[in-house]
C-alpha cells in the first residue's frame, strides 16, 4: 500500500484547501483512511536515566512525513501516570506499511543504535566491545559491552581526568562507525565501518504513537 501512497504522492500541496483538486483530495482521504491503522502498530517508547536516553521505535518514517505534509497531528500527546501501568490494547504490525525497527541510545551526546528494516545494522560512535551471533546461533543476538575506568585522585582528593570508556581490547584501535549486516550471520563478528546514518533522527526524539 505504501508503495502505492509513493506513487501517487503530490509533488506540490497548495497553503490553502479550497485550491486543491480532486487528485490531493483522494491522496489525503487515503492517508487519513491508514492513520488508525498505523495508530494501533506503531511504536516509540523513551527511557530517560539522567544523561541516559534509550529509545525504542517501530515506525514508518515516511508515512509520518506524508501526514505532517498534509498537516495531520502528528505531535506527541503525553500525560503524566504512574507504574505499573496496564491498557489493553490489540497490536499488530500492518502489512500496509514499511516498518523500521530501531534502538537507540543517547549518552554525552553519543549514540548506539540497532537498526532492523531490510537489514540488520548497528552503528555506533561509543566505543565498545561488539559481538553479533555466528553462523550456529538459532536466533539472531547482538551484545555491546562499554567500560568505565574509575577517574584517579591526586592528593587533594581532585578528579583527574575524569571517567573515560574504553572498549577493552577495541582501545587500541578506536571505532567511530561500527555496522553489522544480518545478509546471515558469519562465524566471526561482521564489523564494517562505513555504517549507514540515522536518517530519520530528528523523529526519534519528537513523534510518539
């Protein structure tokens, strides 16, 4: 269906309703047709602990951009509630759109994400230690191991230095860029440096289904 949406998408969308013609008018009663649909399986969960943001999203990132196109709400509408919290609520993941999965994690303004769409990739500019399952696991893992050393103390009791991460045996050779493609598994990690870029980022932040 969104293969359909891309093709018939409107280049240009006039500022006011009354100049659309019937072509934009079928195109937005279309979207606004999926919006419930994509309500009940989209996904953006946040985790803030203090300079720690872990978030976990399953979206399509250009239906999204589609709706706010057409100015369609798609702001984030949160209210305050307390743990644990229950709401049923059937989920399933419309064949209707293209889903990216991604986890991320921000920290001193560096990020760790896990990406699952077409491909397994994850990228990284936090250096660690990276281990992807090989070719005899039966479901597909990914563990990322970072290390703080403890900052020194000079005879004032100062900090020195402060708290650095190192990557274990990855400190001699530092890693800015760390992908890994699931195009099956090999036996030994497959890192590659020329990992792709969060395209999307500035929604992972903004947009909550």
């Amino acid at each position: 269906m969104v293969m359909l949406l891309k093709i018939l998408s409107p280049r240009q969308i006039p500022n006011k309703r009354m100049s659309w013609n019937r072509y934009i008018r079928m195109y937005y009663w279309l979207i606004k047709r999926l919006q419930n649909s994509y309500c009940r399986s989209a996904i953006s969960d946040a985790i803030n602990i203090g300079d720690v943001q872990i978030i976990h999203n399953v979206r399509d990132y250009w239906y999204e951009q589609e709706l706010q196109r057409f100015h369609i709400d798609t702001a984030q509408h949160l209210e305050r509630s307390s743990a644990p919290y229950n709401m049923k609520r059937k989920f399933r993941r419309s064949s209707l759109f293209t889903w990216s999965e991604s986890l991320l994690i921000f920290h001193n303004g560096k990020s760790y994400n896990v990406k699952r769409s077409n491909n397994f990739s994850i990228e990284s500019d936090i250096d660690g230690l990276l281990k992807v399952s090989g070719e005899k696991d039966f479901i597909l893992r990914s563990e990322f191991t970072v290390t703080f050393t403890k900052p020194r103390k000079n005879n004032t009791g100062e900090e020195i230095g402060g708290g650095t991460v190192s990557g274990q045996e990855f400190r001699k050779q530092s890693q800015h860029k760390v992908s890994a493609k699931d195009t099956i598994p090999v036996a030994s990690s497959s890192i590659e440096s020329s990992a792709e870029t969060v395209k999307y980022r500035g929604f992972e932040e903004s947009s909550i289904f």
